[in-house]
C-alpha cells in the first residue's frame, strides 16, 4: 500500500515541472513580440527568441562538468563567466 510520502513527493514533482514548462512556453510565445515592442526589430527579436532554448545544451555541460569536477567551484566559474559576457555585451 502506498503511503502519503509515496503520492504527494512525485505529484509536486509532476505538477512544479507542468507549471515551468506552461511558464516557458508562454515566455517562449511572447518574447518576439515583447522584443519588437522594445524596439528591435522583428528578424533579431525571432532570433533571440529561438536562442533562448540554448540554455538547456549549457546545463547538459556544467552537468557534466560538476560530475567531473569540484560543483562548487564550476558553478562559481558559471556565475563569472555569464557576469563577463553580460560586462562584454553592455560595452
């Protein structure tokens, strides 16, 4: 017989993954249009928006690289690194 532990951990589980991907694709649907009202154009703001889902290949490697390596100390370089290229792309 299944205990209460046993329903109620994998069915918030299931239900916070339903509502990210809800959150994630409306942000997905919505972001040329919020880009374009910003003033980019409509090609750059597609572009971006299709960039977006990049982000799951870095998570894949720093995955990778935690198993691999200190996770501490990579997430530390993850942070340094993303504050450089934001510093990069603000010049």
């Amino acid at each position: 017989m299944l205990s209460r532990a046993d329903v109620i951990g994998p069915a918030s589980f299931w239900l916070a993954h339903l509502f990210k991907r809800v959150i994630f694709y409306a942000m997905h649907q919505r972001m040329p249009l919020l880009f374009r009202d910003a003033g980019l154009m409509l090609a750059t703001a597609a572009l971006i928006s299709a960039l977006f889902s990049l982000g799951g290949v870095g998570a894949v490697l720093f995955g990778f690289l935690m198993d691999r390596f200190n996770a501490n100390l990579v997430i530390a370089a993850g942070f340094a690194l993303t504050a450089l290229a934001i510093w990069a792309w603000g010049r």
